[in-house]
C-alpha cells in the first residue's frame, strides 16, 4: 500500500508497491536502517517506459505500508543511475565518521556523537549510452547519506572502472565476517566478477562465476545477489551485532548455505525475463556451487518475478523482493500514468529434500504481511468437496487464500484467481509427484499501441512438476493485476499478472478424483 493516487486505480495494486507515477523496473539499494525498510528502484519519472535511469525511493516500517520519498539518485554528466545495492556503514569504512556530522563541524570528530547518524552507502551502476566499452561506459560508483537516507552525495569519480566490458553493472555489496572484506559481486556479460576491498575505493578481483553453469542466452546476466541461509533446523546465521545488522554474517553457525540468485533476460521459465538460483558455498573469494553445471533452479516459476534482490542489514530473515513484469512485454502493461509493481515482500528459508541429500529453497509471505490484513474472512467448504464442486474462496481485491490439499493420485484441482480464465492453474497428482499448469490470456481489447506485444507475448501455457507428497499446503495471493501462487510451503513459487475486466471471486473447482480440503482460510486488504 502506498500514498499514491492513480488514473486507473481498477489495476494499481491495493498491496504491492507501485511507483507514484512513470515507469519503474528493477528493485534495487534494498537495506533496513533505524526500523525502516528501504526500497529503492529503477525510476524514469517522466513517462511510462523505459528512460534515464533514476533512483526511486520508498520507505516502510512494515513492509506493507509505504511512503514514496525524493528521488534519490538522478542522472548528471557521469551518466544514468542503474541498479546497485546500499548497506549501512557501521565500520566508517566507505564513509569516514568526522564526515557524517548533521551539525556544524567541530574542531575534533574522532568519536560517534549523538549529533552523527551512520552513513548509508550505496553502490550503483553510472552508464553512458552509446560510449564505447573502452572508454568506461558503464563503472561502478557510490553515494553517502548521512541523514538516514532523506539526501545522498554522489563521489564523483568511480570506485570501479571498466576494464572493457560491454556489461559490468549491478554490483551488490555485502560484508563477508569470515574473511573480514566487503565483497562485491557484479554481471559481467554471461560471468559474474567478484571483488573485495577491507574499505574505501581499493577493490580487488578475486574470481568469477558462471561460465558453464545454469541458463544463459545472448544478453548478459543481470542483478546478482548472493547471501549465506541457515539449513532449517541448524543453528542460525550470523550472530547479529549490537548494531542489530548482518554483518557477522558467515560466523557461528553449524551449517549454512549460501545462496546466489542472478537474472536471465529471456530464457526464463515462462518466456522472457527469470531469476535463476545457486546454492553452494562462498569462502569470501570464491563461489561453489553444490548442483551440478547443467541444473536450472528457477527462483519463481511464472512469467513476472525479475531482478530478485534481498534486504541488507535486517536484523532476522532474509527478505526477498522482485520486480513483477517481464522485459517481452513490460511497455504495454495497460496501467495509465504509472507502470511497473513489485512482488509481496516474501521471507526465505532452506530445507532437506526428500531425500535428505539435496537443498530446497522455500519462500513465504513474511507473518507482518499476513497479520496486516484487514480481515480474517471465514471460508465454509466442503471437506470433500465432489468432482466438479466450485468453490470460491474470497471476493476482495486483495486477498489471500490459504488451504491444504489432500490429493488422491490421478485428482486434479483448478485455481482461478479472477474467477475468470484470464488466469488458470492446474494441480494434478501423479504417481511421479504434483504436476501444475499454468495459462494465461492476453487482456481484453488493448490500446492499439499495446496490442502487437500484448498479444504476442502475454498469453502463455507452462507445466512444472514437483517431487510433493500428496498432503500440499498452499497459498494465493491476488491483488489488482496479480497473483502469486505458494505450492508446498513455497516450494514452488509462481508469480504472474493478469489484467482481468473485473475482479470475481477466486474460485477453486474440483476437476476430477478425490480431493481433501482443510485449513482453508482468507484474508483481504
């Protein structure tokens, strides 16, 4: 929810955050400071597709409810503003602490005084279209804010440059406890670079990663982030600091994994634009990873989940938020003076697999999230409900459904989030495990201008299988012009956006078998 107004309020999200006005994509900066989570996003302000990138910012205390700040980084005479990240510079070690007074300077500054706040330091990208890779067009840069993230100074000159890359971008910054560095991970065309520094601008590489390993395709990878996850039911992750931040990440723990998630510009599971995962191990220089070269592990398994960053310096789970479009066709979304959504917030965990061997990457809607709904509504079906039972499962705008499926094999289920077909998922059980499909159509009567891509790209047909049990816990969640579908505590994510003529029912039908159906309950905003 954010203190936007809108000329098409039928699809501005009630719950997802949306830029006030203009074109938005990639999130990006993400850090938590002070109580307040920050998000900021690749922002053209002045129309509705893709421009000089700017630095949008918002603020939140919830994750639910945000409040749309000044622009935080514009572009000037060094070049746009793409994606970066922002970490809270507890160490003084990008900013020194004589420099971060909000009053006048005093003669001596060697200690933190009340009158200081701790710097935020964001990294970001500067790119000059159309200069040659030779001569730098893309290098990495920084800015300070030293009041809590309200204004930023840019350092003029770069604390990367280009060593002639057509793509060297996105860096994502972290510090790594156990090797006592920052660590810098950015795309350098179908490779990620990885570069440390103890502080300041003396950045050294150290290794990379990729060639070989998960889906790539003729455009560079983009928007690398890579952070350690407790393995359920092992001791947690980095011990917090006193500060309350992750920078001790990496020490004390009994067993952790770390995760490395990266964007794919147009092999992505549903056509388009993907974010692909890791999971292995970082020693500060190198990462490894534990699944074989070949293996593509998809983030979310829908067509509009991209740029998937997380939260630095939070003090509890890792949180996760992701742009909610796809590049085949994000210009043509029919949503008036603003365009661009991201997805609900979701908090991450990593469990065994079935077979104890293997790593599962599981995501859920974070409890302050849930707990923010307006209502807890009342759900009345049938425990089992006959083949061919249609069951509606909540009628707000925003809602979430929650329930548990008990699947004989050969049952199948339809989900209809819209209550209509412009958004279909099928749950089928085999003796093999859970097969989903997905389809979707393309809006109704769309402006001229939008038609030739909407219609080319935003109908599709997808079918994932899933090694569950026949007990499956799920969760939709639906807003304006979106739903996100929760498969087995998350085990299978799938985001998609859908522009249906009016909001009906989410329906749940009983295709065919026997089919069990308890815990269900809804929420809405």
């Amino acid at each position: 929810m954010t203190d936007a107004a809108s000329t098409s309020p039928e699809f501005r999200p009630l719950l997802h955050f949306t830029p006030p006005k203009g074109w938005m994509n990639d999130p990006n900066g993400l850090v938590h400071h002070a109580g307040q989570y920050h998000l900021f996003y690749q922002y053209y302000p002045h129309d509705t597709v893709w421009g000089p990138m700017h630095w949008g910012h918002a603020s939140s205390g919830d994750l639910v409810h945000w409040t749309h700040r000044p622009v935080a980084l514009t572009p000037d005479e060094h070049g746009m503003c793409f994606s970066g990240s922002a970490v809270v510079d507890w160490q003084h070690a990008f900013v020194p602490e004589c420099e971060i007074t909000t009053a006048p300077r005093k003669a001596e500054c060697g200690t933190l005084r009340a009158d200081m706040l701790t710097p935020l330091v964001a990294f970001f990208t500067r790119h000059v279209p159309g200069a040659s890779p030779e001569l730098g067009h893309q290098s990495q840069a920084m800015a300070a804010s030293r009041d809590g993230g309200r204004t930023w100074q840019a350092r003029d000159a770069a604390i990367l440059d280009n060593p002639g890359l057509q793509d060297f971008r996105d860096p994502k910054v972290f510090w790594h406890a156990e090797s006592a560095h920052w660590v810098m991970i950015l795309t350098e065309g179908q490779t990620l670079g990885i570069y440390r520094t103890q502080g300041g601008a003396d950045w050294e590489k150290v290794s990379t990663f990729g060639a070989g390993y998960g889906a790539h395709d003729d455009l560079a990878w983009e928007c690398p982030d890579l952070f350690p996850l407790p393995v359920e039911g092992q001791a947690g992750v980095g011990q917090q600091g006193d500060e309350g931040t992750d920078r001790d990440a990496g020490a004390g723990s009994l067993e952790e994994r770390w995760v490395l998630m990266v964007g794919v510009q147009q092999c992505g599971p549903a056509g388009g634009s993907g974010t692909q995962v890791f999971i292995g191990d970082f020693d500060g220089i190198r990462f490894t990873p534990q699944q074989a070269s070949e293996t593509v592990t998809w983030f979310d398994h829908g067509a509009d989940c991209y740029a998937a960053q997380s939260w630095s310096d939070h003090p509890g789970e890792r949180l996760v938020i992701g742009w909610m479009s796809n590049w085949l066709y994000a210009h043509q979304t029919p949503t008036g003076d603003w365009r661009g959504a991201m997805t609900i917030p979701r908090a991450l965990n990593l469990t065994r697999d079935e077979q104890g061997e293997g790593l599962v990457l599981r995501q859920a809607i974070p409890d302050r999230v849930r707990d923010s709904a307006l209502a807890l509504d009342a759900v009345v079906v049938p425990r089992r409900p006959a083949p061919g039972s249609v069951l509606e499962l909540g009628e707000a705008e925003a809602a979430l459904a929650e329930f548990r499926l008990d699947l004989a094999p050969g049952a199948a289920v339809v989900l209809r989030p819209f209550g209509d077909d412009s958004l279909v998922y099928r749950l089928e059980y085999l003796d093999t495990g859970l097969v989903v499909s997905v389809e979707r159509a393309a809006p109704r009567d769309p402006e001229a201008s939008q038609a030739d891509a909407l219609s080319e790209h935003f109908p599709h047909r997808s079918h994932y299988h899933l090694p569950a049990g026949q007990r499956i816990a799920c969760q939709l969640l639906r807003d304006r012009c979106s739903a996100e579908l929760f498969i087995d505590d998350g085990r299978l994510v799938i985001t998609e956006l859908a522009f249906p003529n009016e909001p009906l029912p989410i329906l749940l039908s009983v295709e065919q078998g026997d089919v069990g159906l308890s815990a269900v309950s809804g929420r809405h905003w």
